[in-house]
C-alpha cells in the first residue's frame, strides 16, 4: 500500500497569504436588457450558456 502525506499550512500562514479584495468601482451595461429567448431561461441555463462561449 502506498501512503501520501499533505502538508497543509497552519491557520496564521494561510491568512497572511490571503490578498486582500478592493472593489474596481461602478459597473454600468447597456442595451435593452435580455433577449426574448434569454428571459424565459433559467439562471442555471443562461450561466451555462455563458460559460460555453
């Protein structure tokens, strides 16, 4: 039987290598909104569909 050690960082490591998040401001989209194939679809759908491309 073969074994395999891990060696996982102690807590005080790993939040020191934890960078810290700063927002990149406003966000702002335009156009007319979904298309009428886009609205009748599910989030699950449309994240999916995004995710293909």
């Amino acid at each position: 039987m073969k074994k395999t050690t891990i060696e996982l960082p102690d807590e005080l490591e790993r939040r020191s290598a934890t960078r810290e998040w700063t927002p990149l401001g406003d966000v702002v989209f335009t156009g007319e909104g979904l298309t009428q194939e886009a609205a009748t679809l599910s989030w699950a759908e449309i994240r999916e569909i995004a995710n293909d491309r």
